[in-house]
C-alpha cells in the first residue's frame, strides 16, 4: 500500500473533506431508516414489515457494489459519489413528498444504494492516502469515524424531529444531506487514476477469492456485519413494544453509535499498538456475550448500556478488517475487493431483517439478538486462522 501510486500527495490534506462528504451520505440513509421504521410502526404495519422495510437498504447494494468498486478503480472518487448523491437526492425527496408506505420503500432502496456507491469510491481513496501499511488502521478507524458519528447524531435528531415537530421534519432533513455531501467532496481535488495494467479486460472480481485470506475475512466480516442488523432491527421493536418514545428509542440507538465513534477515536490513538486477529476475537467474545444478556436490560438505561457496549465491540472491527483487506488485495484492485466486501454484506442484510422479523414474530423478540450470539462463537474458529493467512498475503501484495 503506497501513497504515491495513484494519488497526488497532497491529496492527504483533502482527508477531512472525504470524511464529512462520507457522514453526510451515511446519515441521510441513517434518518430515513430511523424515521421510516417508526413511520411504519405507527402505521400499525407490524415487526415483520419494518424488517422488510429494512432488507430493502441492502437492495441496491447487491445489483450495485461490483459496478462501484470498477467505477472507483477507473474513475477514483468523484464520479461515483456524484451518482451516490443523485441516488440519495431522489429517494429523501421522494419519501418527504409522498409519505405513504411504498414511497418511503423506494427512498429506503435508493438511500441504501447511494452508501454504497460513495462509500466503496470514499474507502479506496483513504486508502490512497496512506503512506506505509501501518497507517492503514489509523486511515479506516478515522474513516469509521464517519459512519459512527452518523449513527450517532442521526437518530437523536431524527427522533426529536418526530416527537416536536413530526415525521416530515425528519424527512425533510434528509433531502438536504445528500446536497450537503455533493458540497463537500468538492473540496476533495479531482484525479483520474493511472491505468494498472496493460491488459484491456480487467481480472473479474471473483477472482479475488483465491487468496484464503481474503475469503476468510469476507466470512467474519459477514457475521459481524449481520449483528449491526440484529441491533438495528431490535432496538426499535423492543422499544415500541416497552412503550418507548421515539427519542428514546433514538437514544438508544445513538448510545451504539457513540461508543463505536469513542473506540474507534482509541485506536486513532493506539493504532501502532494493536493486532489486528487479537482485537477481533476479543469484540467478537464482547458482542456475543451482549446479545446473550440483551433481552434480560431494564428500561431505557438499560438498553444504553447494553447498546453501548455492542457499539464497542462492533465498532472496533471495521478499521481492522479494512486495513488487513487492503493489505492482503493487490492495489489496483482495492475498488473490486471493497465491492465485493459491499455485496455480501448487503446480500445478507437483505435477508437478515426479513428473517429477524419473522424469528421475533414467532418466537421471542429478542431472538434475532441469540442467533447471532451462536453465530459469533462459531465465527470465532475462522478468526482464529486469520493471523497467518495475512501476514502471508499482505508480504505478498506489499511494496
């Protein structure tokens, strides 16, 4: 991983920009996930509707990531954060204008599509900026950073907006999002990556799952991904059902995404000290321990804290496999792995809330948070063979 290869060096003191550009679009898609599963709930549709509502984030990911990650590698940033943009743009509009059930659907597909595209585009270009591998982890826990605050901001003022104003006020909010990020990534200077490769077919992305590094961290990285949508479909049916106003709920739901923002802002700091295999096993045993006593936490304070905690655990995971995936793929490829990163993990997030709201309806509504306890403890004999693997294969890719 270099810094001179396909960026200007003073492309790093754009890094501020990207990052906001990237918490900008993260946080429409935040608001209207929010502001749509409480619109859905109070229009009596039912659990099993909002998990529905929230599949259809993942949607265009999957038709969408594999073109991003090669619309990235041939065009860098720009480009494809525009289409982000127009992507988010419409469906927010769409969802403000027509408040009804199949119109806030498209804006959930078209919102969650928009992430996507700009974030395979705004990760390859922090990966861009750094300049030895060791920096990669302080690059992607700031780059995490986004997200995180996001998550953290959104659903707060998403939920005040719809208990003091109403639910057009938060839609209205996330029409203006997309126009904010379009703003930003202006101040990022423009640059057309130099070609890689002689050859006019480019390697199909596929092909990247011969490196069984690379296969075994798109595995860990799927189970982990599957627990931010076990808490994000919980905690607003758990919630609704106890009675929970909606700022509550969104407080709930912010307290996740601030200790995810305070960890990350630690390995910032620590990133020199920390390995990579050792930290993630330890955020997978924290994670799975959480979903086993979720169930049993009193009131509001009690669902913080245990909020609080996965958003530790889980939070501290992202910059880790990003750092050790752009060490294990060749760079020139980075765009292709991220897509493919995007597509399995909104793959499952189409399924997983679908299925969460059909285990909580049948059986208990904390179930969807015990499946993934089981699936964290199985996942923890495939992180355990990560260490060698890329060592291995981040010397082979390294310059």
């Amino acid at each position: 991983m270099t810094s001179d290869r396909g960026a200007p060096a003073h492309l790093r003191h754009a890094f501020p920009w990207l990052i906001a550009t990237l918490i900008c679009v993260h946080a429409c898609m935040a608001v209207t996930r929010v502001t749509g599963s409480l619109w859905v709930l109070n229009h009596g549709y039912g659990e099993a509707s909002v998990g529905l509502l929230l599949s259809l984030f993942a949607v265009a990911p999957i038709l969408l990531s594999l073109w991003a990650g090669r619309l990235a590698d041939r065009h860098g940033l720009h480009r494809p954060v525009g289409f982000g943009v127009l992507m988010a743009g419409v469906g927010a509009l769409l969802a403000l204008a027509v408040q009804e059930l199949w119109a806030i659907a498209i804006g959930c597909l078209l919102s969650g599509g928009a992430v996507a595209v700009a974030a395979v585009a705004i990760q390859r270009e922090a990966g861009l900026m750094a300049g030895e591998p060791g920096e990669l982890k302080r690059i992607f826990s700031w780059m995490a950073l986004g997200p995180a605050l996001s998550n953290a901001l959104a659903p707060v003022i998403a939920g005040l907006l719809i208990d003091h104003v109403g639910m057009t006020a938060a839609f209205g909010l996330a029409t203006l999002l997309p126009l904010l990020a379009w703003a930003l990534a202006q101040k990022v200077p423009r640059h057309r990556p130099e070609p890689f490769t002689l050859s006019y077919r480019e390697p199909p992305a596929w092909g990247l799952f011969r490196l069984p590094a690379f296969r075994r961290l798109m595995l860990v990285n799927l189970v982990l991904s599957a627990c931010w949508d076990a808490h994000t479909f919980v905690v607003p049916v758990v919630g609704h059902a106890r009675g929970l106003s909606a700022s509550s709920i969104g407080f709930v739901l912010g307290s996740f995404a601030v200790a995810a923002t305070c960890v990350r802002l630690a390995i910032v700091r620590f990133a020199d000290d920390i390995d990579e295999i050792t930290s993630l096993r330890i955020a997978m045993m924290v994670a799975m321990l959480t979903f086993l006593a979720y169930a049993w936490l009193p009131g509001t304070a009690g669902l913080m804290v245990g909020s609080a905690l996965l958003g530790t655990a889980l939070g501290s995971v992202q910059p880790m496999i990003l750092a050790m995936m752009h060490r294990v793929t060749p760079v020139e490829r980075h765009g292709q792995a991220l897509g493919l990163r995007m597509l399995f993990i909104n793959g499952a997030t189409v399924a997983m809330p679908a299925g969460f709201g059909l285990l909580a309806a049948a059986t208990a509504l904390a179930a969807p948070m015990w499946l993934m306890a089981s699936l964290l403890a199985l996942a923890q004999t495939v992180a355990r063979r990560l260490g060698t693997d890329v060592h291995a294969e981040g010397s082979l890719h390294s310059r």
